[in-house]
C-alpha cells in the first residue's frame, strides 16, 4: 500500500512557502514574462473567478453589457490573485484555449489590451495617466496631471478608448489611494474630489463602448473615506446609465473553497479516490491497534 507521502506529489515550493511569496503585486502582471501556465498550475478556479471569467470574457468579446466588476471581500480574500488570474486570461489566447474550455466566446477575440493598477501606489500622473501610459497613449492624457491634477471628461475617456481591440482595466486597492488622495488640497476641496469625477468618468465611458472591461477590487471594512468615494463613482456611473455593476466574491469562506485552494497551492497531483480511501482506512486500523496515539492535551 502506497504511504502518504507516495501518493501525494508536493509542489516544488510546497514545503517553504513564505507568505510574501503568495502575495501578488498586480504590477507585476504587467511585465511578467510567459503565458501564465505556472500561474494557473497552482491556482484553483473559484465559484468567484469563474464568474469573472465567464463574464468578464463576454465583455471582451463584444458579447455582454455588463461592463463593470467590483470584487468585495476583506484582505487577504484572494482578490489580486482573481485580477492577475482574469488579466493573464485575457491577455494571452493560448491560455484560454486550455482553461477556458466550454466558456463562451473564448475564442472570439486575440489579445486584449490590459492597463493595472495598484492603490498603494500614488504615481505623479495619477492613475488615469498611468492607465493611459500603460494603453500606449500616455501623451494624450498628459494635460490632464502635468500643470496639476485634473479630470478626464467622458469625451476623452471615450477618445482612450478608441479602436475595436478589446481593452481590459484591472484597479486593485483603490480604497487606501482614495484615502490618500483625500489628505492633499487642492482649491476648495481635495484631489480625491477629482480623482472621483475621473474615475466617474471612465466608468460611463467603459460603458458606452461594446468591449472596454474594468474590475475594481475593494478592501471591505477598511479605508471607509476611501471606499465610499469610490461607491460614489460608481453610484454616479448607475444614475447616469441605470446600470449596475456586478458584485463578486473571489472566494467563498463559507464553503470548502479555502481548503481547495491551499490543497492546489500544496500538491502538484494527488491520488484518486479508491488510494485515499485505502490510506485513511489502514490508519484507522492502526489507531485502532493503538500502534499511532497523539499526545493528550
């Protein structure tokens, strides 16, 4: 009979994982090299991330009205992960072929073009000149940060957006750069006052064009100023076009969705279940022998 250790092969790292190591910086999606396989070798597909995918993939695609995603949930809940897993999706065609099997429209678009951000940085041009460096067109939003901050209108938003590739929008920890931007003054009120009109802005414009996405995640609980400036936003992009954007929990701490993800991240491969069945039965025996006890207490 097979031992557990036998049946079970490890993940190369498994045995000297760091937590740092399982923190993703979103920034990093943007120049990492390779076509995210060994991304998606580790990763457990959650109820979350396949909504996102399946949707968010729609939208890409030209196939869906549903524009914007926000992903709630509090820190640590795999959000990054969701993000950095939706971006390499969407960013390379191959991948999708292997993971993506049975989704709809899948295959209906090459590469999107991808802009991430991350609220723990705070850039010089503000996050609608680094969306635009990162679109290639840096030098079109440049009047909008260089004398001072102000906000893109819808017009120029929509002018960013232009062409028919498909553009995806990652924003990761929004909340603590809102609440950043809310303690430097600028005339009567702050620079968050037009970072919100900007990030109001990009939302309607996103809307109105058949295949921009963006997904916003937000730190539930935490950063309270900065996180309701952004329901603002998003508050102000519904009353204007009466659309919603769709809520999405990246991981489910109710259901066995944890335990899955740590079995993916620990075990390259594992036995079926007639071998596990075996191994558990033989340890019962033996504890019934009394040959394994545990200390008491």
């Amino acid at each position: 009979m097979k031992t557990v250790r036998d049946a079970c092969e490890l993940q190369p790292n498994a045995l000297s994982i760091k937590l740092s190591d399982q923190i993703e910086q979103l920034d990093e999606l943007i120049n990492s090299e390779g076509n995210g396989a060994a991304f998606f070798e580790k990763t457990f597909i959650t109820h979350g991330m396949q909504d996102l995918i399946s949707q968010g993939i729609a939208r890409l695609a030209g196939a869906s009205t549903q524009a914007i995603f926000h992903l709630k949930q509090a820190m640590g809940g795999g959000k990054t992960h969701l993000l950095v897993g939706f971006g390499l999706l969407a960013r390379h065609p191959e991948l999708r072929k292997k993971y993506c099997i049975g989704v709809p429209h899948a295959s209906d678009f090459g590469a999107a073009t991808l802009a991430a951000f991350n609220g723990r940085n705070s850039p010089d041009h503000f996050f609608w000149g680094e969306i635009a460096d990162q679109l290639g067109k840096g030098e079109q939003f440049k009047t909008f940060w260089i004398s001072g901050p102000k906000a893109p209108d819808e017009r120029d938003w929509l002018k960013l957006f232009d062409g028919d590739d498909p553009i995806l929008i990652l924003l990761d920890e929004m909340p603590p750069y809102f609440h950043y931007l809310d303690t430097e003054k600028v005339g009567n009120g702050t620079v968050a006052d037009i970072a919100t009109r900007a990030f109001s802005n990009m939302l309607t414009a996103a809307l109105k064009k058949k295949n921009v996405c963006v997904v916003i995640s937000d730190l539930a609980a935490s950063y309270s100023g900065g996180a309701r400036l952004i329901n603002r936003a998003l508050e102000d992009a519904r009353s204007e076009l009466g659309r919603q954007e769709r809520n999405i929990t990246p991981v489910d701490l109710a259901a066995n969705e944890i335990y899955d993800i740590l079995r993916k991240r620990l075990f390259k491969s594992l036995p079926d279940k007639a071998v596990i069945k075996d191994i558990a039965a033989a340890f019962g025996r033996k504890l019934e022998e009394g040959v394994i006890s545990f200390p008491s207490g």
